[in-house]
C-alpha cells in the first residue's frame, strides 16, 4: 500500500492475507482479500494520522517512519475501542482495527495507537539484546490500562507504551488540536498522566529490576513527573481522576480477595454488633488481602470510554438509556445516569444489581465501583464512599457473608458505611 505523506510516497506492506495473522480472542476472522473501498480508508487514515504525529510529537514520527514495515488490519471496533496489537518477535509489523470512517477524532487516536504499538517494538528490540529483569512468570501487578493482573514484563512494556501514548496527547494539546477534540485530548493526556504516576513509583521499587531495567522505570517516572504540574482544562482533569479511580475500584474488587476469617468475623459483628454510628470507631485493622485473578474481569474501562462517548458530539447524540449497552461493551444504565450527574438513579440500578443476582458474591466489582462513585459527595455516605473506594473488595466480600441465605440482604450502601467507620485500610491500600 503506497502511502502519500509530505515527505514523500512510503509503503507500507498491508498485511491482510496469510496463515500467521493475529487474531482476537473473541472470534475467528475468515481472512480474505481486503477491497478498495477498504483499502481506501487505510490510506486515509495513515496520510491524516502521520503527519499529525510528525506536527505534534516529531520523536514519535521517527520511530514510526523508521520501524513501521506492515499493518494487519482487524475487525472494525466501537467507538474508542481499537483494537492493536505487536508481535515481540516481528520489528515493525502491527496490527489494528480496520478503520470504519466514521470513528470519532479517527486521526488522533490512530496517531496515539501508532505511537502505542511503536514503542512496544522498540522495547521488544531492547528485551532481545538485555536483561530489564530476572526471569520471572507471576502475574500480579497492577496494570491500570488492562483488566487482568500483570506479569513484570508486561508491566514493563505497558509504562513504556502508555509513557509514549501520553507524550502524543500532551503534544496535541500543546500544539493546537482542533477545538472540538480538546476535552478529549486533554482528558487522554490527564488519565494516561494520573495512570502513570500510580504505578511508576512502586515499580521503581521492585526488587525484581536489574540495573538497567531500574534505570529504565526511573528515566520514564522522572519524564512522567516533570509533566505533573501542566495545566489541562478542569473539566477534563475531573474527569481523568474519576476514571483513573473508578478502575482500580473496579480491579480491587475483581481480583483482591480478603482473608475469610477476617470476612466472617465481620458478618457476626454487623449480625450482633451494636451499629449505632455513634458509637463505632476504627477498631478493626485491615489485614492485606492477597491477589486472586478474576477471569470474569471484563471491560473494567467501560465508564471511561462512556466517558470519551460524552465527549464527542458526533457519538454523543447515538447514547440513550436503553442504548447505550450496545454503544459500549460492559457499560450499563446506571453508568449513564452516573456520568449525567444523576446519582440517586445510579445509586438505585447499582443497588438493585447487587441485590438482584441469585449470590450476593456474584455481583461484579465494576458495580461496586459504580456504586463507590455514585455516593460521593454525600454528606449522608461519606464513609461509605470512603470504603469503597479504599477497600471495595472487603465491602464485596462482607456484603456476601451477611447475606448468604438471608433473602432480605442489607443495603449495600449502609454495609460500605459501616465498614468505612468500622475498619482502618492497610498501609499498602
């Protein structure tokens, strides 16, 4: 595929047939020839998203220029939904959502997946030459861009890929980004920011690190830092916070399990225990719940995309209450009326979720999140909102032991106050 760029025509080998193409784990892909009409879009998309990156983060045009060979295009995704992908072992070949030419802000968001997926082939091509770590095969950081537990590695490749995906929108902010794509950039720039700086600091620390690997993390965290204290609109870092909070909500309360005896000890004091809030205080310290992967953990990102969704006209007008599943996979009701500002309905759907499934236990923790959110900023739910979003899992768990058996269960909202006065989070939460 010959492309058109200001510098000149450049191929790029477009890979849509042959036996080694990537596939997504939810589908098999009937590989065919891709027709004109789609061809047309590709081309379109690179001639716009290429030199918007060379305009607005020149060091991330040249690794793209330099690295990128072959594109594999996959299944067209929703909107703010790409999918992209690298083979560590295959330099300069990515694959990514084939373009549908109605994707909000389509250039810049290609852009940013450019930058995205370039980097992890330059710290592919680093891990093939030296060591960042020791072997290592657990899965348990925390990664805020992806539902599941990570290993190291990973984890490495993430802050590196992320560190280059905010420095794009951070240029696209500073260097004139058209003014309805604004509240978008500058909430990218502020959410991969807020992200970044969550968890650089504690892989700086992990023993795990060769020197170099240290030297590495420390390099990206001290760029990250300096960016800290860069204005973006208020509106767009309000929100970034709110997203960057709501998904480790959501992870903490999928994948950390506290300690049973903990838990149960907990559901007899609530059964026999004086609840007066006036006489509760801090009289139970909370143990460090341990990692237990949770494979229902899906789409723990779905109020931030709801949130992009919002932010763009030419979407905003498709979402509705009863549509807006189908705009957003994993997005539900009570996300729309949260994001509307209307917290008492959320709080009602959330409620009525979490006391609707057959076990208490099964409610998913991106609802629990949901629910932490929609009890802030209420004088009556400080503590409750405090506890969910310390120790969700902990409210989750000891929800589910109280009401085990009993069909007329607590609500969750009073149990999240209770244990918000009653427990004092770990030094680590």
């Amino acid at each position: 595929m010959s492309v058109d760029l200001p510098d000149g025509p450049r191929q790029i080998l477009f890979h849509d047939l042959g036996p080694y193409r990537m596939q997504p784990d939810t589908e098999r892909l009937a590989f065919g020839a891709t027709s004109e009409d789609e061809l047309g879009r590709w081309r379109d998309l690179l001639q716009r998203a290429w030199p918007l990156l060379a305009r607005v983060d020149p060091r991330a045009a040249e690794d793209v220029s330099s690295c990128l060979r072959s594109i594999e295009p996959l299944p067209p995704a929703l909107p703010f939904r790409w999918y992209s992908a690298t083979m560590e072992d295959g330099m300069g070949g990515m694959a990514a959502s084939e373009p549908t030419g109605a994707e909000p802000a389509a250039a810049a968001q290609f852009a940013s997946i450019l930058t995205h997926e370039i980097q992890h082939s330059k710290l592919s091509a680093l891990l093939h030459m030296y060591s960042l770590h020791v072997p290592d095969a657990s899965h348990g950081l925390y990664a805020p861009w992806r539902d599941d537990p990570r290993p190291l590695r990973g984890m490495l490749h993430g802050v590196y890929a992320f560190t280059g995906v905010a420095r794009f929108w951070r240029g696209y902010v500073l260097n004139g980004c058209p003014a309805e794509e604004e509240a978008l950039a500058s909430f990218e720039f502020a959410l991969r920011r807020c992200q970044l700086l969550r968890v650089l600091p504690r892989l700086n620390e992990d023993e795990r690190l060769t020197a170099l690997g240290r030297r590495v993390v420390s390099r990206l965290l001290e760029v990250v830092e300096q960016w800290q204290g860069e204005q973006v609109r208020a509106d767009s870092l309000e929100q970034a916070g709110r997203a960057a909070n709501d998904h480790w909500m959501s992870w903490r309360a999928h994948h950390l399990l506290p300690d049973a005896r903990f838990v149960a000890a907990l559901a007899d004091e609530w059964a026999n225990g004086d609840l007066d809030p006036a006489t509760v205080t801090h009289g139970w310290a909370y143990p460090e719940p341990r990692l237990r992967t949770d494979p229902t953990a899906r789409h723990l990102d779905a109020r931030a995309v709801l949130m992009r969704v919002r932010m763009m006209r030419s979407t905003a007008r498709e979402l509705s209450v009863g549509g807006v599943e189908g705009l957003v996979r994993g997005a539900r009701r009570g996300d729309l009326y949260l994001l509307s500002g209307n917290n008492d309905s959320a709080q009602r759907l959330y409620t009525a979720e979490i006391a609707g499934v057959p076990l208490p236990a099964q409610a998913p923790g991106v609802v629990w999140a949901g629910l932490g959110l929609a009890l802030e900023g209420r004088s009556d739910r400080t503590w409750a909102a405090r506890a969910l979003s310390v120790f969700p899992e902990l409210v989750r768990h000891v929800y589910a032991a109280i009401g085990t058996g009993d069909e007329s269960r607590p609500d969750p909202a009073a149990v999240a106050d209770w244990l918000g006065r009653t427990v004092a989070p770990s030094p680590r939460a």
